[in-house]
C-alpha cells in the first residue's frame, strides 16, 4: 500500500492510513491483522517520549542508524507469557 513519492523517494500514505496512523499514536491498540495489541509512536506526528527519543539517538551513537537518517518511529508488540 506504500509506494515512493514521485519526487522525494519517501513513502506515501494513503490518508485513511495517516488518519488511523494519528489516531493511535503513542496509544495501545489491537491492529486487524494481529493477536497482539501494539503500541506505535511516530516521530513524523510528535516528538518521541523522551525515552524513546534516547534510544534513537543511542542508535545513531553505537552506529546502527546513520545520523542523517535516525530512527523516526518505535512500534512496540505486547507479549503474553509464554509467547
């Protein structure tokens, strides 16, 4: 469903996506297509929890992440025990 923009090589979202993308943000939720709730936080809408927001510069610290490009979103799954 994602495809690169025509002049930016970014990713375009459809915007009933971006509306749902926005509506969840930063809250737990269970997505259609998994068992499981997740939570995503996505720095392109607001800024990181600050936690968040030191991992992702750890990231570019240790390498992992060039810092031209650091990482902009965490998805975070929710396991039950045993899983």
């Amino acid at each position: 469903s994602h495809h690169d923009g025509p002049r930016t090589g970014t990713p375009v979202v459809p915007q009933t996506e971006r509306e749902e993308i926005i509506e969840h943000n930063g809250k737990w939720t269970r997505l259609k297509h998994a068992r499981r709730k997740v939570a995503l936080f996505d720095g392109t809408i607001s800024n990181l929890p600050p936690i968040l927001h030191r991992l992702s510069n750890t990231l570019v610290a240790i390498g992992a992440f060039p810092s031209s490009h650091p990482p902009n979103h965490v998805l975070i799954n929710e396991y039950q025990p045993g899983e």
